[in-house]
C-alpha cells in the first residue's frame, strides 16, 4: 500500500568551484525514502545542504554517487527528465524570482503550457489550482500587486497546475511576514489534506511539529530522522547543529529540571497548558 | 517618482477595446499612426481627434489617468511647437518684429504638430493600456512567426520582453529600498554637481545589478523546474480568435482612411 515516491539511494553531491576544483560535498552519503501522501519536514542550520537535496529531487541536480528515484525513474536517466518534473514540484524561498508571466493566471498557466496541455484543459487546471490556493479572485492581478503571502501561493498554484503529486518547499516563508507565513502554512496543509505528498524545508521549527517525519540535516550529512516527538526529545543533539528546539519544548524541559513533573515529548503551546494545568490541578488535589 | 509612470501599464476595466484581438489592435494602431501623418488638412485632423476621443472614451479608463500620462510630454510638445512656430516661413506674415517673423504656416504646422503627437501618444499609449503585456507580447509573437522561417528567433525574443516587463517593476521597487538604505547611510543623491550626483548613483546600481544576476538565476531554475524548454510545443492559456467586434474596428478604421484620403484629395493641404 505505502507507495515509495521519492527515494535516495547513499547519495552524494558536490558543488563545483569557480576554478573548476571540487567543493567538499554539500551531500554527504544522504539515504532517506518518502511515501506517496506523506508530510516531511527537513531542518538543517545554513548551509547545511537543505537546497541541495531540493534540486536533486526534481533532476535540477544530478548525484555524482548514488541513485535518486521519483516514483519508478531514475533521476540520472536524462530521458525520465519530464516524467520526474511533473511528479515532483519545487517552491523556492523568494516569491519574486519565480514567477514568469505578468498576470497571475498566465503564471499557473506557464508550467502546463510547456507541457503542452490543451486550451480546454488549461483553462480547467489553472482555475482548480487557483481555488485549491484561494487565490481565484486574483486571477487578473498583476504579481507584483500582490504580497509576498499571495505570490508564494501563487507559485505553489503554478506547481499545483502541472498536477505534481509531491510539492517540496525550500524556506517558502523565510523572507515573509508573520502573515504571509500564516498564509502559505495554511496552503501547505490543506495540500496536505488532499493527499499530497510535502517535503517542507524549513529553519522554523514550529513548521516542523505535525510533520509524518522529521529529517535533521547537518553538514550535508542526516543526522537524525524520526517523528517529531523523538527528534525534539533530542535537544542536546539539535543545539550541536545550530537549530533551536521550540520554546515551548525548552520551557516543559527547564520547569521540569526544577523538579516538576513534565512530560519530554511537549512541543506545542496546546500540549504545555495541558500538561501544565493537570500537574496543578494535581498538586490542588494532594 | 519613479511610480508615476503611467505610459506601458495596463488598467483592466474590461471594455470594448480590451476585448478586442490583440493581434488586430497591433495592426490598427500602426494604421492609426500612419493616418495621423498622412492627414495634411484641418478636416482630416478633426476626424482624427474625433476618433482618438471616442477610443479613449470606449476604453474607460480614467481621463486623469491618460492624462497624467500625456502631462509628462508637454515640454516636448511644446518645444516642438515652438520650434515650428519660428522656423516655418510659408504663408502669409502675421506678425513681425526684431527677427521673428510668424506665419500662417508655422502657426498650422505648430498646431498640426502639438495635435499630432497628442494623438500619437495617445493612440499607443491605448494599446498597452488595454491589452496586458502578455497579450501584446503574445500578439506581436504570433504576428512576427512567419519571421520563424528565416530563423529569427521569435519565442525566445517575446519570453524576453514578458520577463522584462513582469521584472521592471520588481526592479523598480528594488531601487526604492535600495535607495532608502543608502540614504539611511548618510548618501545624499539630490545635491551637489552633476559628477558628485553620478558618482552618488554606483552605489545604487552595483547591488541593483548583484540582485538582478541572482534574479536571474533562480527564475531561470523556476522556469526548467516547470519544464520550459522554449517554444516548441507550447500550448497557450488564450486563444485568440477575430471576433464581431474586430470586425468592428477594421471597418471603422477603414472608413477612417477613406475619410482621411478624401480629405486630402479634395481639400486643400495646409502643410
Ligand atoms: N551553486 C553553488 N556553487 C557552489 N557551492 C554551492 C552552491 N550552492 C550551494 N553551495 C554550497 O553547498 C553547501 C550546501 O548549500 P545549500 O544551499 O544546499 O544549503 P542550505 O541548507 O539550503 O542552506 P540555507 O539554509 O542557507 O538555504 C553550502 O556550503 C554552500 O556554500
Ligand atoms: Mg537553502
């Protein structure tokens, strides 16, 4: 039943210098699968390679070692190029660069055009996603009218439209405000609702709390998978690699060090009050 | 003030003009250029404002608009009339003193000249008020295709204008921040000689051009992530289709060169 849709195989990537030499591998023997329908979270410091393993999953990119599979292709194989593109999509960070066409509508339109879907279609598909966004109303604007909340559902509507069944997101709320973020979450888990398969790259670590599965990256290397609950129960190990468990998750853990009985494993403010008000309802009771 | 720019934007109010074929639009404003200078007598030139006033008011967009972007021409249009107002010496004197000496003629060719390039303007600057840069883009590709035969590269030049045009106002607005933050460092960008002035700009445009390399670059990754791979079996989101309304404007843009060529023949020119 759990269909495999994205799978690397002990992969490894370098980048090449200005002088032709090779950089260190900013994909260091990286081996992880995602099952069709799944919500993946990946966490990594700067440079850790999170945008690299991005660009290996649609074929921007190719191993140098190791083997990538979308589904049943090859990524190295140059023929799968199209089949591996329309299965996966990629949302990058900056809402301004990725978007093509000068009216919104146009811009969805952009990705199965080149696919060369017929008008009637076209027209059908770039409506759907437009409302799976909730972006229909704005159809007619011109992107640079909108805020970057909007243009970055604009642009995972323009993935949408090319029917892709796995949507990876570099960042896609890094350069937004605290409601464009609010935005594009918000479009991310309704995706998620409807059965498509999400790997959200993220620096914030409260995107990552209701992720199927965490990987945690670091200098090209994954060093720790898992549910969120065992990957933030590992708070020592994350603050090695730079990354901040959530605070609520830091807060349960310093009350708990001053000897009240807290639950590890707490990583949202819903889950603090609870834990916190059953432990005083408790102690009203001795 | 870099915002006020009204000439090349777009105002969807969904009127008669921007239901027209983009492609036929094209066609018609040449035809409407070549008829403002073709006209050579007062009664072709009222056909011809009469006509430019009766797009403008089938096009709905604002009158303050369109003429907020005429404003930023009055000094061209004024300089030239002027200058057709001193030069032209044909027909009869109406005033002389010193060394100027006004005709009748130089008053006609300066009115001529002034109304012309109203109308000019306006006429064109109609067309890409009503139809978006897509559209017009996409017209002039399909207009400009049979040039694919002798391997002009017809795609590859209208992809380039549609970025061009979706990133001139992203670039626009990056110059503003840019701007800001190097006033905010103490640069002043509106005082001192010219050279001082143009030496105050490199430090806006050096990261202006950094940014737009690296614009660059991830749109060229956006456009390959979503399989672009030039023209070649494309399929368009719009159709377009000559309609009753095209119809419409080719036979009133006939009648007008009719009009327009009567006029000449029976009246005689001023010009
Ligand atoms: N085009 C490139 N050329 C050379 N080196 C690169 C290139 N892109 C990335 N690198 C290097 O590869 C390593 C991994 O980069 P990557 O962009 O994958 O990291 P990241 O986890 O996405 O970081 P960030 O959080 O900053 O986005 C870094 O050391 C980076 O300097
Ligand atoms: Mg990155």
């Amino acid at each position: 039943m759990n269909e495999t849709i994205l799978k690397f195989e002990d992969v490894y990537y370098a980048y090449e210098g200005d002088e032709g030499e090779t950089l260190p591998n900013a994909v260091d023997g990286v081996s992880f699968e995602i099952n069709k329908g799944e919500f993946v979270a990946i966490l990594g410091h700067n440079g850790s390679g999170k945008s690299t393993v991005a660009k290996l999953t649609n074929a921007m990119l190719v191993p140098q070692k190791g083997k990538i599979f979308v589904k049943e292709y090859d990524t190295s194989v140059e023929d799968n190029e199209l089949k591996i593109r329309t299965t996966v999509g990629i949302v990058m960070q900056n809402p301004d660069n990725q978007i093509v066409a000068t009216i919104v509508e146009e811009d969805v339109a952009f990705g199965p055009e080149n696919l060369g879907v017929p008008q009637k279609e076209l027209r059908t598909r770039v409506d759907n996603a437009l409302k799976l966004v909730g972006m229909y109303e704005y159809k007619d604007y011109e992107p640079h009218k909108l805020s970057g909340g909007q243009k970055q559902r604009i642009a995972i509507a323009g993935v949408i439209a090319m029917q892709t069944e796995c949507i990876v997101f570099d960042e896609p709320t890094a350069m937004l405000d605290p409601k464009g973020r609010k935005e594009v979450l918000a479009a991310i888990h309704d995706l998620r609702q409807k059965g498509y398969t999400i790997v959200l790259i993220t620096h914030f670590m409260e995107e990552a709390v209701d992720a199927d599965k965490i990987i945690v990256m670091n200098d090209g290397k994954i060093i720790l998978t898992g549910t969120p609950k065992e990957v933030f129960t590992q708070s020592d190990l994350l603050y090695e690699c730079d990354l901040a468990v959530p605070q609520v998750t830091l807060l349960s853990k310093a009350i708990k060090n001053n000897g009240i009985n807290m639950p590890d494993d707490i990583l949202t403010t819903d889950e603090f009050i609870n834990a916190f008000t059953a432990n005083i309802k408790q102690k009203r009771k001795l | 003030m870099i915002r006020d720019i009204t000439i090349g934007q777009y105002f969807p109010t969904g009127s008669f003009l921007h239901k027209l074929d983009p492609r036929s639009k094209i066609i018609l404003v040449l035809c409407y250029l070549v008829l403002i200078f073709a006209c050579r007598n007062f009664f072709g030139l009222g056909l011809i404002v009469t006509l430019t006033l009766l797009f403008v008011a089938v096009s709905k967009v604002s009158f303050k608009l369109i003429f907020k972007g005429l404003k930023s021409i009055v000094l061209i249009i004024i300089f030239t009339s002027l200058l057709q107002l001193f030069y032209n010496d044909k027909g009869d004197i109406l005033l002389e003193f010193w060394k100027i000496k006004i005709t009748t003629g130089g008053v006609f060719t300066a009115i001529f000249m002034a109304v012309r390039i109203c109308c000019l303007i306006l006429v064109s600057s109609l067309l890409t008020y009503t139809t978006s840069p897509t559209l017009l883009t996409d017209a002039i590709e399909r207009l400009l295709s049979p040039l694919n035969k002798i391997h002009v590269p017809v795609h590859t030049l209208a992809m380039m204008m549609t970025i061009a045009l979706r990133f001139i106002p992203t670039l626009i607005e990056e110059i503003d921040h840019i701007m800001s933050a190097q006033k905010a460092r103490g640069a002043s960008l509106d005082t001192g000689s010219l050279t001082e002035r143009a030496k105050a700009l490199i430090p806006i445009f050096v990261p202006l051009f950094i940014n737009s390399f690296r614009r660059a670059f991830d749109l060229a990754f956006a456009m390959e992530c979503r399989c672009y791979h030039g023209g070649a079996g494309r399929t368009r989101l719009r159709v377009m289709k000559l309609g009753y309304r095209d119809a419409i404007a080719f036979a009133v843009t006939t009648i007008a060169i009719v009009g327009v060529i009567l006029f000449n023949i029976f009246f005689k020119s001023v010009i």
